[in-house]
C-alpha cells in the first residue's frame, strides 16, 4: 500500500495552520485513497498518530492509531477540557530523536467528521487524550518541542 514521505522539522508548511476539509470531499476516491495512505504512513512509521500536515497536506485531518487501528478525524475540535492536567514524554514523527516532557489536559472531549463524514463525538483520556492533543497542535502548526518543559532525549538532535 501506498506510504508518503513524512516532512520533518524545520520544514516552514509544519507551522501552518492547516484549512478546514469540504465535508463533501470526504467521499470522493481521491480523499479516501489520501486517508488510506496517512494511515499506512503512521503504521510504517510506528507512529501512534499523524497529523496531515506532516505529509506535506495542510487540511485538518488526523488518525490516531487506537490499539492498532487507525481511525481518521476529520475538521476536529476539541470541545472541553479537564482542569487536570498530566505531564508525561512525548516524541513526533517529525521530530525524530527527540522526546520531551510535556504538560497535557487529562481528559478533553473530541468532535470530528468520521471518514464518512458523520459527526462523532467522543470523550478521552490517559495517552488517547495526550495523542488527540498532539495532533491538534500540529492543524495549527505547533509542535510538541514548542511546549516541552524538559527535553529527555535528543536535545542536541534539535533543528532550529
Ligand atoms: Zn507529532
């Protein structure tokens, strides 16, 4: 199946905010096969989630890869977030070598077009609220780097 190559820092479009989709495109050949791909991407790359943007597409459109599967959202937003919050280390795929410690909300609720372009809905936790988190920041052109309180490893690796 069909990979894409994964842009890495400091690549400029990174740091883009990335566009709303056309909930009428979803359904179209092209849209899928791209959702397809973006999929594939993150198994190959071992990622736990990829942001649209990190192929080079500025559309707002993440997977997460929940326990092995890779479930598309499309337009996300995150609507509540817990107080809470938990620190915990974080690494990205276009970051590569590089993890940090980073401060997330403990628990958000997410509301997303599926890759059928139906509404859901869905309250998170633990690290799926970590990874929903993360690959938000990245449709507004934020990396997780810009928010580490303490870099674990790679430091050095680290582009400016
Ligand atoms: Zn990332």
């Amino acid at each position: 199946m069909k990979t894409l190559p994964v842009l890495t820092h400091p690549t400029p479009s990174l740091r883009e905010r990335s566009v709303e989709v056309d909930p009428k495109s979803i359904g179209t050949p092209e849209f899928q096969a791209f959702l397809e791909a973006l999929t594939e991407t993150m198994f190959v790359e071992d990622g736990i989630g990829i942001a649209s943007p990190q192929v080079g597409r500025n559309i707002r459109v993440f997977i997460v890869n929940h326990g092995g599967i890779g479930t598309a959202y499309i337009n996300p937003l995150i609507t509540k977030t817990s107080d809470a919050t938990v620190i915990g280390e974080e690494g990205c795929l276009s970051v590569p070598g590089v993890w940090g410690m980073v401060e997330r909300a403990k628990k958000v609720t997410v509301e997303a077009l599926d890759r059928h372009a139906r509404k859901v809905k869905l309250e998170c936790k633990g690290l799926e609220a970590v990874i929903f988190q993360h690959e938000l920041d990245h449709l507004d052109g934020i990396l997780f780097i810009d928010k580490v309180k303490e870099f674990t490893k790679g430091k050095d690796k680290l582009k400016v």
